[in-house]
C-alpha cells in the first residue's frame, strides 16, 4: 500500500517520494561540482531518477577518514576508507535536511589510464551498481526467507 507524501500529497513506495526528492536533489547542484562536467551531469541524470536504494552522490574527499590502500591492479588501486557522513536514508521535513546512515566503511577505487571519462564508460558503472543494488536485494529475500520473515 503506498504512502501519501506530507509535502506534495502524492502517493509514493518504498519510504521515497521521487517528485519531491528530484527536486531537492536539484536545488543542490550549483552546491557541488566533481570538476568534470560529464561526470556532473550523470549524478545529476541519476539522482533525478533516484528511488529510495539507488541513490548517487557527490562526496567530497574530506568526507572520507581513515583511507588504506588495500590493493593496486592493473586497472586501478582499492581502498577501503570511513565515509563521515553516511549515505542518505531518508528527508526529514522538520528540519529540511537529508538524514543520513551512520558513519559507513567503504571501498574506494582509483582507477589508473583513464584519460577520457566520457558517457559510454558511466553508463558502464551505472549498469555495474543496478547488478550490486540487485544482489544486496536478493541477499535480503535470502535472509528473509532463511528467517521466515
């Protein structure tokens, strides 16, 4: 049974008012910038269609603690890292700010000889997300299912 959002009056599913989160998103972007304008331009595209699990975001360097290098390839080196601020969860109406997770470990990538980011190669990393979205659901039904939920 969907929601009815206390903003907009729409109803909606999964915690997410998309129309209402859409514009909020928008009303950031002057606020940051990755520095190369295809890359803006994707976060903004997603986070313009984002639902509740699929969210994008610029996080600013200083927003990480404590980052190791793990591992260096042939493509790029892995670091795991403390993101600060956490992901976002939820918008909380009262005080008109995202709410956000708790401080979150998570795994950084460097990639090495990419001279070009352009579309085709976001759009790659944007289909790798939607599989990783789609295993961490299916491991929660996994669980579900093993605890008779």
């Amino acid at each position: 049974m969907p929601d009815v959002c206390p903003e907009c009056h729409e109803e909606y599913y999964d915690y997410w008012c998309k129309p209402c989160n859409s514009t909020r998103f928008k009303s950031d972007f002057d606020k940051w910038t990755s520095g190369n304008v295809t890359i803006d331009k994707f976060i903004q595209d997603t986070q313009r269609n984002a639902d509740y699990y699929k969210v994008i975001e610029w996080i600013p360097y200083d927003k990480f603690q404590d980052i190791k290098q793990m591992a260096k390839g042939g493509y790029g080196t892995i670091y795991y890292a403390k993101w600060v601020d956490g992901y976002i969860c939820d918008w909380n109406i009262r005080y008109q700010q995202w709410e956000r997770s708790v401080q979150v470990e998570v795994v950084l990538k460097k990639f090495d000889g990419i001279v070009d980011i352009n579309e085709d190669f976001l759009n790659e990393m944007a289909i790798h997300m939607l599989e990783l979205y789609q295993l961490h659901f299916l491991e929660l039904q996994k669980i579900q299912k093993l605890m008779n939920i």
